[in-house]
C-alpha cells in the first residue's frame, strides 16, 4: 500500500461509537469469551465478551474486556464485571458453532437479577472449582479465579487465573489441543461472525536467530 494512497484517520476525530467500529473491524478475528457468573443472590449471569485473549502460561491467566455500557448499571458497568468483583469467580466458556446462535441472544441487555441460561434455555453444568455454572455444551470451559481488574480508557480489563480447564475430548490428543476440531466462532466488526477456517502450518524457524 502507498502510503500517499492510504486512508489517514486521526482517532481525536471520530465519536466513540464510530472509534469501537474501526476498532472492532479492523482487529480481526477476535475470540469470544462466553462468561458466567454469579451475583451476590447466587443468580448466574452469562454474557458474551469479544476483547479477549492470553496472557500468561505460568501461570495460565488470560484477560477480556468489559466496556462501561449497561444502561442499567451506575457508571454503565455490566453485571459480568460486578459480579466478578464481589465473588472474584468466573468461568470462560469457549463458543463452537452450534452455540453462536445462543450466544448471540445472551448479548442482549438484560436487567440484573436475570438468569440467561434459562431465558434462553442454555443447559447449565456445575463447575469443578468455582460457584459459577459452565455453559455444558461448550467445547471448552476456564475456569477462572480473578487476579485483577485494570481500569483502561472506558473499559475494566479483567485478568483471572485458570484453576480449572474442561475440554471435549475430541479436541485432544497426544498432549495437544487438535485445532481442526475445535470448530469455534471467531468475531469480526459488527454483527459479522466466522469460523477458524483452513489452518496453516508453519513450522518455528531454529538457529540462535529466532527469538
């Protein structure tokens, strides 16, 4: 690309909504983490985050993101995020395809005090370490104890430590995760969605090198 050519978009320039489309259409595909919960009732929660990913592997923490926008809480923070902050418990429920459809209705704007898994009709399972129900037909359940919560911009950055991991045993083998199986839905920009489609591999380049 000319870089002469090329579009130049100053952010200082655009609203906040228009920002979270460039945002979230440029930055391609996304995992989506499926999170339940409990609020201080016991009643679960069960929503949907897209700012989601790894971070450390000793040990195992991974992070998601939730943006100050429920209507229905002071300064807009979601019921994930409070729930989380008050039991300090979570679970990341992976989204194969069968589940996007599901998945979608959760991200709807319900009040407190909701249970979506049955609004919805998502079968709930126990959890092995943590209070928070998994979603049972999921590929993958994480487990999660908070480890802490980082105020960026409009957003909470969630980081839990996995305590537990629960996979669908056809997605193992021979000590690893078997990607072709996993068959999980990526998010895109928008109400745009996709599989992990063909998979490539490419093997790590060796010599002191590669870092």
């Amino acid at each position: 690309m000319q870089a002469d050519l090329a579009l130049q978009i100053d952010p200082a320039t655009l609203a906040p909504r228009d920002l979270g489309f460039l945002m979230t259409g440029l930055i391609v595909p996304r995992p989506i983490a499926w999170v339940s919960t409990l609020d201080e009732a016991g009643i679960p929660n069960l929503a949907p985050h897209s700012y989601f990913n790894a971070v450390s592997s000793a040990p195992p923490v991974l992070m998601f993101s939730s943006t100050h926008s429920s209507p229905h809480r002071p300064n807009g923070r979601k019921d994930t995020l409070v729930n989380i902050e008050r039991t300090r418990e979570f679970v990341v429920n992976l989204v194969s395809a069968d589940l996007l459809g599901p998945m979608n209705e959760t991200s709807a704007e319900f009040p407190p005090g909701i249970d979506e898994f049955d609004v919805v009709g998502i079968e709930k399972a126990p959890s092995s370490v943590v209070r928070p129900p998994s979603v049972a037909r999921s590929p993958v359940t994480l487990e999660c104890r908070l480890e802490r919560i980082v105020q960026v911009g409009d957003a909470s950055v969630v980081f839990g430590e996995v305590v537990w991991f629960r996979l669908d045993r056809q997605i193992w083998g021979d000590g690893r995760v078997k990607a072709e199986a996993l068959q999980l839905m990526c998010r895109l920009g928008g109400a745009l969605y996709a599989t992990l489609g063909p998979i490539t591999h490419v093997p790590r380049p060796s010599g002191a090198g590669y870092r």
